[in-house]
C-alpha cells in the first residue's frame, strides 16, 4: 500500500495536489503491490469551511422546523403584496368529512390533496405541520418566531463570514465555479448520477459540475434568497427598501418565496446526506471533520 | 425477498428520521421549557432593532397603495367586541360621548372628544397591514396623527414611552393595552385612525378610535382606544412587558 500526504497550505494559498502516484510495475515488484488500490490523502476541507458547515446543520434544522411553527399560525400561501381571498396558491387546512371524521386536506392550485396524519391533520390535532416537524413541537408562534430570529442571525453572520472567506481564499474561483470543460461534460454527469456512478481516482478530489453548480446555488442564490424573501416580510425593513417588495412581487409574494426557498434547502439537504451515505458515508464525514479525504486510486483491487 | 429488503430500508430510514425528529424536537422543547435559554433568544429582539432603526431613515415611510390595492375583506383580529357594559353604552350612543384622554409625563394633559378629534387636520392613507401571524391586508385609514396631539399636551423631557389604554378586556378581565417609543408617535404614518375604507370604524376594527403605527406588525395597532399615558418605564403597567401580548411572550419591538 503506497500512501501519500499532501500537507495542508495553511496560508490559504493553492493546495498542492500531487499527481496520482503511479503503481509499481509488478515486474519491478513483488507481486502483493499490483493486486492494491493505492491510496491518497487529500487535504479537502479547510477549518473555516469545516466549522461554517457544521455550524449550518443545527441552525438550518431550527430555522426549517421554528419556520414551519411560524407558517402554522396561517397555513395558506399567496402571490402579491395581499393576502386576499383569490390571491391564494397554497392551503393546509383540516375539514369534517361526511362520515364524521377529521381530514387533512391541503389545496395547491385548486387541487385539493387528502394528507391526513402529516398536513392539515396528525395526531389528533387541527395544526398544518404536524408537532415532530416543528419548534416548540406545540403550537405557540410567540416562542418560534423568537427561535426562528436568534438562529436567523446566526445563520447570516454564518453566512457573512463564510462568504468573505470563500472569496479571498479563492475557494469560490477554485472549488465552486464551474470550468468551461466541467460545463461541456454535464451531460455525462448526468448520466452518471442517475445510475449512481461516482467519480474515483483524480476526478473525486474535486466537486463534479452537479456539485458544483448545486453548491453554488445554494450558497449564492437560496441562501441569499432567503434572507432576502425574511427581511421583506419585516414592515421595517420594507419601509427602508421598498424596492425589495417591487423585485419580489410583493410581501405574500416574499412570504411564498421564502417558502419554497425553504423547500429547496429541505431537497438539497435529503439529496446531500444521501450523496454522502452512497459515496462512502466515514470518508466524507471524516473529511469535513478532520479535512482529510480519502482518494483510491485505479489499482488491480479497485472496486468500482 | 426483494419486497422485505426494500420495506427494511423504508422501515430504517423511517426510523432513523424519526429518531432524529425526536431527539431535535424533545431537545429544544427542554431548551424552550429552561428557566434560562428563551432569555438568551428575546435578546435577538434589541440587536434588531438597533439593526433595522440604523438602516432606516426615522421619517422612512410605509409604502402608500392605491385605491385598486384595497383588500375586498380586511380581516379583523385579536378582540373583535369589548363585550363590556359601558362598551355598549357608548356603541348605544354612537360614541358621542367618547373620551380621549391624553395624559401622564406631559405639561397640559386634555382629553378631546371624538366629534372634537374629527374637527382637527386629519391624515388619510392607505397602508397594508401586516399580522403577526402571517396575513396581510390593505386599508384606506383616516385619523388625527398623534404627533398633533402631543404637541399640544407637551410632553415632558422624561417621557420615553405612550402607552395606549383600551376598552377591551380578555376573558380573564385583563385589560388591552399597547405602547411606544415617543419618538415613534412623532413618525407622520403614526394616527389615532376613526374611519377605514371612507366608512366610520365599526366595532371589530376598533371603533370609535384604533391606532395606526404602519412599519410595525398588526398587533401593536392597539384598537377601543381611551386614553395615551406617557411614561418613563413600562415596567409597572399590565405585566410590565409594554403591551397585552408582549406579557404573552410576543416582541415589544414588531419591526418583523
């Protein structure tokens, strides 16, 4: 087994990543070497990146489940600055059915959707999220509107530092963006998601264009949006920005958007644990953890 | 065979969400039931304002609609009836003897009666009204606005708060009331409103008399009201919190 140390550069300059190292011919050898993948550490993650990330899980969960306490207290979505009757997009409502019964029905474009036991009606009670989805699992918007505004700033200070540093460490330039060549080959990354084929080798110790472009996404569209879409929604703020409104469509309009926001973060983190289950679940934890990564490298014992 | 694996792993996932459900939810229902972390979250409520008051201009208006952006239905809230005796009296009377006393840390305290209120130079404006709980409607308010009124009581150099008394009592007799910063009732969107959408207010609107503080949430917008006390402290009003749902654990500051 042949292993090799890249050291962290810990003034933030380029990482130095080796070349593959090469795989003693098994005429020069002995014969044990050829029949082992050889593996590389890689210095993947630096300890900004580390501590922002996890320092994103428990605030993203609090903000997500004390945001859906909050959307309780008025389970209905609407386009425009008013919340008026034919303005609506989204219900979660609970309803007596003919035979006596108590149904969740939530109503999107008109459609009506029975979702007893999760939305509009669980347990036993008229609430649209049901209690193990939100802070305080009862219902009382005074005390997660006050969770939901403690994290909210922790999640933008978060946020703020991690984009400065992202920036001038050139971890955006170098990581995150997407190279002309990454962008020609999106359809084979497709391809190769669909079916669950991973990168290995030289290609895993870098972000695929998926990654990329999802990363990148959610870092510099959702999670500005979001803050964005919340701010408009204060009576203060919009009074300081009114063109914040104009952009969104108005402050219902903020409201849903900062919704489906919401909806998106809640897809990308269900998509992101199973990525990192399906791709080898310790070397991607011990990766954010410690920042070292594990890369194998075609040998004759590669497993694909 | 393939069935049962693929009913094992649901089973497992299921599992494992709701393990993590609970551990999340059960942990922050101790944290919210702690005698000390829901102190450390209201401390949010200061840095936000001192925030959103350093990135707004004081005289920063709410945004004005037009007379197509009025809502059809302007939902009524929180008390929608005082319900008391002398309540139905003056509803009985149409309000001609309502009272607006205006008093506490001023030079001349007075009182105007509502017919006197309407003589004064009112301001019409329509403004969207933005609950709590996540509603909003827009309105066509007119009123007195407030800033008129405390000139002519003066207040005094030591008053930093108007605390609004109402008409409306809870189920358990708890009084209604509202406060806020003196600056704010200087703000020109800031009136004692008496009539919405070009009709004199009726009674679950707040009639005779509701306040208007637009750039705030529904819930500061104090309806049935009597008398504006200035005062240094809230501290020993209602439950000391500076209004009837503030002591019910809501935000003093509802800039969001």
């Amino acid at each position: 087994m042949k292993l090799v140390l890249i050291q962290p550069d810990w003034r933030g300059e380029h990482v130095p990543i080796s070349e593959p190292p090469v795989s003693v011919s098994p005429e020069l050898n002995d014969q044990t070497a050829s029949t082992q993948p050889s593996i590389e550490q890689v210095y993947r993650h630096r300890l900004p990146v580390r501590i922002s990330h996890w320092l994103n899980v428990p605030i993203l969960i609090i903000l997500i489940m004390s945001g859906l306490q909050i959307f309780n207290a008025h389970p209905a979505l609407y386009w425009g600055e008013s919340s008026d009757r034919d303005r609506v997009l989204l219900t979660m409502r609970s309803v007596k059915s003919d035979d006596g019964n108590i149904r969740g029905v939530t109503t999107i474009f008109g459609h009506q959707f029975d979702t007893t036991g999760v939305l509009g009606y669980s347990d036993g009670m008229r609430r649209a999220f049901p209690a193990w989805a939100t802070v305080p699992s009862v219902r009382w918007l005074a005390m997660g509107r006050q969770w939901h505004l403690f994290f909210a700033w922790l999640f933008v200070i978060n946020g703020l530092i991690f984009t400065a540093y992202a920036l001038a460490s050139r971890h955006v330039a170098r990581d995150l963006a997407p190279t002309r060549k990454d962008l020609r080959g999106i359809g084979k990354s497709i391809r190769d998601h669909l079916v669950l084929r991973h990168p290995v080798g030289e290609a895993a110790k870098r972000y695929n264009v998926l990654q990329k472009l999802t990363y990148a996404g959610i870092l510099f569209i959702v999670a500005p949006l979001i803050v964005l879409t919340g701010l408009a929604m204060s009576p203060m703020i919009d009074a300081a920005f009114p063109w914040l409104l104009t952009i969104l469509g108005g402050r219902q309009a903020a409201r849903t958007l900062h919704f489906l926001a919401c909806f998106s973060f809640v897809g990308f983190i269900m998509i992101h644990v199973l990525q990192v289950v399906l791709t080898g679940f310790f070397n991607n934890i011990r990766s954010m953890v410690t920042g070292w990564f594990i890369v194998k490298h075609r040998g004759v014992g590669h497993e694909v | 065979m393939k069935y049962k694996r693929a009913m094992g792993r649901r089973g497992f996932l299921k599992g494992t969400l709701g393990a993590a459900s609970l551990v999340v939810v059960s942990g922050c229902d101790n944290l919210t039931q702690s005698s000390w972390f829901p102190s450390i979250l209201s401390k949010t409520e200061r840095l936000t304002e001192a925030a959103q008051r350093a990135v707004t201009s004081k005289n920063a208006l709410a945004k004005e609609y037009g007379e197509a952006d009025i809502s059809a239905v302007f939902p009524a809230n929180g008390s929608i009836d005082p319900g008391t005796e002398q309540y139905a009296e003056h509803v009985a009377r149409n309000f001609s003897e309502w009272m607006l006393e205006v008093s506490g840390l001023v030079k001349m305290p007075r009182s105007w009666s509502l017919a006197a209120l309407k003589e004064l130079p009112f301001r019409t404006q329509i403004t969207r009204h933005d609950c709590v709980e996540g509603w909003s409607a827009i309105g066509k308010w007119t009123g007195v606005p407030i800033s008129d009124l405390l000139r002519e009581v003066e207040p005094l150099p030591n008053a930093r708060y108007a605390v609004f008394h109402c008409a409306d009592v809870d189920d358990e007799g708890i009084a209604y009331y509202e406060s806020m910063a003196v600056a704010d009732c200087y703000h020109p969107q800031t009136i004692l409103a008496y009539e919405l959408n070009g009709a004199p207010l009726d009674i679950p609107h707040g009639a005779p008399l509701r306040l208007r503080f637009e750039r705030q949430l529904g819930y500061k917008h104090a309806k049935y009201v009597m008398k504006i006390e200035l005062v240094d402290s809230l501290a020993d009003i209602g439950g000391g919190k500076g209004g009837y749902w503030e002591d019910q654990g809501y935000e003093w500051y509802a800039g969001i």
